[in-house]
C-alpha cells in the first residue's frame, strides 16, 4: 500500500482504486516532454524561458517542457511558467532586445 493510500485511510477515505506501476505514456491526459528546457543547446530544446535555442522567436509555454509526467494537473505550473516568460519578453522588448 502506498504512503498516500495509507493517508487517506487514516483520513476515514475510501480507497476506490491503487495503481501498482506507473502507466505507460499516452494513458495520462497530463502528457510533458519532449521540449525539455536548459542551458545546453545539443541536450535541451529551449533555455529557462522557454525561448527555443535553434528559433529565437520562438517560445514554447506549455506542458512539453517539463521532464517528468505527473498524476496530477500541470494547468497552475504552466500559467507560472507562461506568466515568468511574458515576463521575459516584456523586458527584452523594453531592453529592445527582441
């Protein structure tokens, strides 16, 4: 039994169901990868930003930059995320960087 059944039990929850492996990718509607972000252009597809290493006009601000897929939602991480790269783009722009 998982830490998290073992909760919710505690807790007086009912356990409807308990998977035992992780599932096999495509079975999640919470899909991530394969834009993962970093600093090396020949490991990573974009930089921090979400700014594309090969297309610098380029930005990508969803689910596929992440390198793990979750059980849960990733709506709040991406909107986080999408508003930090506004960010970014708004100040090159100022900067006149971009």
């Amino acid at each position: 039994m998982s830490v998290c059944a073992e909760v919710l039990r505690a807790a007086g929850g009912e356990l409807l169901g308990e998977g035992q492996d992780p599932e096999t990718p495509g079975y999640s509607q919470h899909e991530t990868g394969p834009c993962r972000f970093g600093n090396d252009p020949k490991k990573f597809v974009t930089n921090r930003f979400g700014q594309c290493h090969d297309v610098s006009n380029l930005y990508i601000c969803d689910a596929s930059l992440f390198p793990y897929c979750t059980d849960k939602t990733t709506t709040l991480s991406i909107l986080a995320f999408t508003l930090r790269t506004c960010e970014y783009l708004i100040e090159n722009s100022r900067k006149g960087n971009g």
